[in-house]
C-alpha cells in the first residue's frame, strides 16, 4: 500500500510537510467514510469517542469468525491452533506497538477503563493502605477519578488532586508539593480527552519514582497519535484502548512492569488463569494468563492485531504530523468565529479541539452540525470535574484522526455559521 | 427528512433567549433538581403549592435550547393549575415527546407544548425536554434526591 506521495506546490496557510500525506488513499480504507447522513457526506470529527475502522480490520475480524473461529489455549484440534496462534499474534503486536520488554507484560483487557480497575483492585488493595495517598490530575477522565474512588473508600487511602492551568496544563510545581512519603500511586492521563492537553508524562513519571512511587499512565488518546515507548518512558503501567486505535471495541491492554504483575493477586478468577486447581488449593496462571480469566475477546485481540498493523503502515509520525496540521488550522478557523471560546490551549496538544459559542448549548451545536454531515461530541466527556474548572456545564468537541481533510474543517465552520444563523445571536 | 425548524421553532428560540419565570421561588414548598448526566443540564424546579394548586413556579439552572424552554413554556403552563391538570399534562407531554400520540391532535389541547412535538424526530433530545417534566413529577410527589433522566 503507498500512501506516500510528492508534493510540488502547498498552499497558504496550510504547512504542507515535505511528504505529504496521501489522505483520498488513506479514506479509501474506512468504508464507513463513504456514506452520506442527512443527505450530506458525513463529516466524522468524533475520533476521540471511537475512531472508525479500516477494511483490514474488519476482514480480520471476518476472518477470524468464518475460518478460524475456536476457543484458545485449550484445543488439540487445528481450529483451536489457528485460533490461538491469531489471538496470540494480536499480543505480539500490542507488545511490539508499546516497546514492552515481553508478552508477559501485555495484558489483553476490555479497554482502559478495565486496565485502571484492574490495576486499581489488585495492585491498589494488596498494597495500598489507611492513610497513604494516590495522586491523579484535575483533568482526568471519570474512568482515571472513581476507580481510585473506589479503592480509597476500600483501603482508607485518600485522592489527592493536581491541579491544572487556564489553558488547561498541569501545574507540575503543584504536582511536586503533593508528592510525599505518603504517596503510594501516580494515575496520570497521557494526554486529556476533553481538553487535548499532552501531560510531560516522562517529568512525572521521574518525580514519582525519586519517591519510588508507582505510575499508571491513561493511554487512551495518546496511543492513536504518537509513538509510546513504555521502556523509554519507564512508566509502570500503561493502558490504551483498541477501538480509538482503529481496532475494535472490547478489547485493551495493561503493559505493566513484569515484576509489579508478578507480585499482583489475579483480578478475577476463573478458566485460563489457572494452573492446578484443586478443592484445597489452585495454581495461578503465568503472566500475563494470571489476568485473564474465562475466554476472552479472541476476535478483539485479532482485530486488534490488524488494526496495529495499519497503524503501522501508515506510521504514527506521519500521521501525527498531519493531525497537528489540521488541528492548527481548525484552531485557527474556529478561533475567527465570534463569540467562540476554545477550551483547552496547552502549548503541547493532541488533536481535540473542545469548545463554546456564548448563547448556544454545545447539545444544540452538536444536533444542528448532525443535520450537516458532521459527527462530533457534546457534553461533559466523562471528565465533569474538568468542565467545572472551565465554568461550563458541557463543551462542543471535535477531535480528529489522519483520515481527515483540511476540507472537512472547512466543512465544520461553515456548519458554525448555521449554528449562528439558527440561533440568530 | 425532517427539518432543523421542526426542532428550532421560533417559540422554542424565544422561551430559551427570555425563559419564563426564570426565577427562584422563596416561598417554594415543594422543590427538585432535574439532572441529565448526558448533556450537563441541571434544572432546580421550585414549586408553591396550596389546596390542591399550583399557585407560583419558577426555575433555575443550564441547559440546552430544548430543556430550557421546555422548562420555560411548562412553568408559564402550569401557574394557576391543579396538581391534578399538571399531572394528567405531564402524561400527555411524554407521549407527545416519544411520538406516541399525533402531534396535530393534541395541537389545540396542548397549546404552546405542541412546539415540543418535533422533539419526536430527533430522539437524541427527547431527554433534554422531558428533563423538566420529570423533575416537575419529582417535585409534585415530593421526592427527595436529584431527578436523573439516565
């Protein structure tokens, strides 16, 4: 597949690379993009919510179910071979995808909200008790805030929260004055689904550790757009979801360092996790089986599998690059609208680009941009505590994947213009 | 398809621009938040009830277009009324909201409310302009806590 191609000529106001990056090809991969909605081709700018899948993916998945369907790990027969040798290969990837030193260290779950609760019941209650503290940030996802909720209400611990910036950054000056011999936990997002901000992750990964506190790092929605290195980062957990990775939905992993997993109870009991059991007493599973009980999301790990592949081809550089394109130039556009306010301004951002219009709900913004094509999200994203320290009740959002045009911006403002016109403010 | 007028009419742009008794009740006897963790929008409804009548309304709160002025055409419905009329309209709303009964039907009866009947082709808003009309049965009843459309 080439998605490479020379370009001779970039126009104004769009910093065009030295390689452009071949899009109309690339949107030949996703037959979702095709369709029209609303009698209009669908604009779809919700990638931070799910992003959409390529054919690839999806053929794996129809491969999977109508050619090697079996169960794993178990089979002597040729279907249960090929089955496991598939699923197992899809671990191989994430493995491959995260730089994690081993497949001992690349635990399949259902996305990251399950990565963090796991980490969270069996890391959290073994090791954590009355009195110490786990730190998160002001701009967490309600899926990085209640399982350490959760986990205090069990152990007695208490949350401590580091506080964020008007643009939206991390105030690391904060983050260090709370970082005490009390620490026992550091949960941090990668990068924010409601404000796009990239957190310094290796700074805060190094200043947990010079108290030899543990780090968790959301990787939700940063891993679609730059390469993570968990040895390079040296961060102790890592969790990214598939379905924002052009895999299914269903399906993550946990990288966590092997001996943390090691010394970790199982998180649920049950088939596949297992070595020996008997009524008296039963033989945990060998990493990272030790996490995985019952029979999992085979197709998800395959999918999964095929969507890192794609991700590969078209590499995570190049396709970061043009997502910070469109996003400057989004910004930009948006930015002229009157009476438009964009939350989140970090310096370093992923492209989520989150906002208001003065007099206009984002709910209202979302539905007339619907009758436009164009697909985004409104409303709190899962991160309330987030839109009480901007002092809105909800925002607009748009978040974009490599697969969008400079043209579907476009298409967005002037669906702004529609929002205004109905609004007549 | 189902036009962007059918859901923004010029009545619906106005009671959300200027909502109606907009105001908190400080004489209120009966009260309830409506919440919709969908969206953001939170509504407190106050109420002042007295044999049987709603004698004063008013509410407070943020919210899309659709929750506002649905909230805002039910208060300036419901002044004056019996518990009763309020209940027996909150049945009637909801059908009309979920397309359960002929929009041009109920048009003479419902009055104003029939500004909400294009809610119906846009299910994704249906919560945002019953939110009020749950919080209102919330109130009538008299029920603690927050109501939640979820």
């Amino acid at each position: 597949m080439t998605v490479l191609r020379e370009v001779k000529s970039a126009p104004q106001s769009w910093a065009e690379p030295e390689v452009a990056f071949d899009v109309a090809r690339i949107r030949q991969d996703f037959p979702i993009l095709a369709q029209r909605v609303h009698g209009k081709p669908l604009v779809y700018l919700d990638n931070a919510a799910t992003a959409q899948k390529p054919q690839s993916v999806i053929d794996a998945i129809q491969r999977y179910y109508s050619v090697e369907n079996s169960n794993i790990h178990r089979g002597v027969h040729f279907l249960s071979e090929r089955a496991t040798e598939a699923y197992e290969g899809g671990r191989i990837k994430a493995q491959r995808f995260l730089n994690a030193s081993s497949t001992r260290e690349t635990v399949f779950v259902r996305g990251t909200t399950e990565g963090i609760n796991l980490v969270a019941q069996s890391y959290g209650r073994r090791f954590l008790k009355e009195g110490d503290e786990i730190i998160i940030t002001a701009m967490e996802h309600h899926s990085n805030i209640v399982p350490w909720q959760m986990l205090c209400e069990q152990v007695g611990a208490r949350l401590q929260v580091v506080p964020i910036n008007h643009d939206g950054e991390l105030l690391v000056d904060e983050y260090r004055r709370l970082l005490n011999e009390r620490t026992k936990l550091v949960s941090v997002a990668h990068v924010s689904n409601a404000l796009g901000t990239i957190n310094p992750i290796k700074q805060i990964i190094e200043m947990a550790h010079s108290y030899n506190v543990p780090v968790v790092v959301d990787g939700a929605q940063a891993a679609p757009h730059m390469k993570v290195d968990v040895q390079d980062l040296d961060c102790d957990f890592y969790v990214f979801s598939g379905h924002k990775l052009y895999g299914p939905t269903g399906i993550g992993v946990l990288y966590g360092k092997e001996a943390l997993l090691e010394a970790m109870p199982p998180y649920q009991g049950g088939g596949d996790m297992i070595s020996l059991v008997t009524f008296e007493k039963t033989h945990y599973n060998v990493l990272p089986f030790k996490f995985e009980a019952g029979t999992p999301h085979i197709a998800g790990g395959i999918g999964l599998g095929a969507a890192i592949d794609y991700v590969n081809r078209i590499g995570l550089d190049a396709a970061g690059a043009h997502e910070q394109n469109l996003l400057e130039y989004a910004t930009r556009a948006l930015s002229a609208i009157d009476g438009l306010r964009i939350i989140g301004t970090a310096k370093e951002k992923a492209s989520v680009l989150s906002f208001v219009l003065e007099g206009v709900h984002p709910h209202d913004i979302g539905t007339i941009l619907d009758r436009e094509g164009i697909a985004i999200r409104a409303g709190h994203h899962c991160a309330m505590p987030v839109m009480q320290r901007f002092g809105v009740p909800a925002t607009a959002r748009a978040s974009f994947a490599f697969y969008n045009t400079k043209e579907e911006v476009d298409a967005l403002v002037k669906a702004m213009d529609k929002v205004i016109e109905v609004f007549g403010s | 398809m189902t036009d962007l007028t059918d859901l923004y009419q010029e009545v619906i742009l106005d009671h959300n621009r200027s909502p109606r008794n907009f105001k908190k009740l400080e004489d209120a006897n009966r009260t309830a938040d409506g919440y919709n963790p969908l969206c953001g929008d939170h509504f407190t409804l106050y109420l002042k009830v007295e044999d049987g009548v709603i004698r004063d309304i008013g509410f407070q709160g943020a919210g899309c277009a659709i929750s506002k002025a649905s909230s805002s055409i039910m208060t300036a419905s419901l002044i004056g009324k019996s518990v009763a009329y309020a209940e027996a309209l909150f049945d009637r709303v909801h059908k009309m909201l979920t397309g359960g009964s002929s929009a041009t039907a109920d048009a003479e009866e419902l009055g104003k409310l029939a500004v909400l009947s294009g809610v119906a082709n846009f299910p994704a808003r249906v919560k945002c302009a019953s939110l009020s009309w749950h919080t209102l049965r919330a109130a009538l009843k008299d029920e603690q806590g927050v109501t939640s459309t979820e």
